[in-house]
C-alpha cells in the first residue's frame, strides 16, 4: 500500500478541506432537519448518548457532541429547561448529577434518530451500498491513524 508523500497543490483536492466541506453541509443538514423539534445536532447528539447510557458523565457526554465540558453544561441546561431531561444527585454520591431522559426527551430522541437516518442517506445517495461501506471503512483508518499520532 502506498502513502501519499507530499500534499495536494490545490486547497479544493485536499482531503481534509472535502471532509470538512462535507461536515458542514451535514451539519446544516441536520439542524434544518432537526428545528421543527427545537434541538440542535449537538442536542440530539448528547440525547442520544443518554437514550444509550442514562449514568453517562457530563465529559463523555461532551465528546459525544464534539464540544468542550463547558458548553456541554450550557446544553444541559437548555435541555432541562426546554423538559427533556431531568438532573437529580446520585443518591449515594453526593457530587454525582445523574442526566435521564424525560418523556418529552425519549420522542426528541426518536425524532432526531429519524432525522440523523434521513440526512445520513441523503449523504450517501450517490454511493453504492459497498462503497458507503468502504467510505466509512477509510474514515475510521483515518481517524486512527490521526489518534495514532497524538499519542505518540
């Protein structure tokens, strides 16, 4: 397998600048999708992290939107107010705010899975079912390889 060994001269053959392209259309994408149900892909993003793991910390809920532990506090209280999830203390660890969604939360979650599915393929409507596959294949190898980098 070869490697590439010097960078594309043109900004617009660059891989990276395609992907992030291609990010930001998905993201607009699906908070156009995701307005009608007041959230926005980072909400749907932290809400479908608790839909999975209702005990999940505020840090990795933070990863999960691809945002800083400080904004995650904003969404989490944007979420609360607007009654999609409710915070009480872990009744053994005083510290500890347990996050679960409430009613209204688990249809938002539907709703965004709904709406996340739906852009997702529009996204890949013009690539095979095997290439779909291959695309997201190449885009973890890729992300791998950047974490390889960081921690060495």
């Amino acid at each position: 397998m070869s490697t590439m060994k010097t960078p594309p001269r043109n900004g617009a053959d660059w891989v990276g600048y395609n992907l992030k392209i291609t990010q930001h259309r998905l993201r607009q994408r699906l908070d156009a999708e995701l307005a009608p149900f007041g959230i926005t892909a980072p909400q749907n993003a932290v809400l479908l992290k608790l839909a999975g793991n209702p005990r999940v910390s505020n840090a990795d809920l933070a990863r999960a939107a691809f945002v800083t532990p400080q904004t995650m506090q904003g969404i989490l209280v944007n979420l609360e107010r607007e009654g999609l999830i409710v915070r009480t203390p872990h009744p053994e660890h005083g510290r500890v705010i347990m996050t679960e969604l409430t009613e209204v939360g688990r249809k938002a979650v539907a709703a965004g899975t709904r709406a996340a599915d739906m852009v997702e393929r529009q996204m890949l409507s013009a690539l095979s079912a095997e290439e779909a596959k291959l695309l997201r294949d190449m885009l973890k190898r890729c992300a791998a390889a950047l974490e390889d980098e960081e921690a060495g």
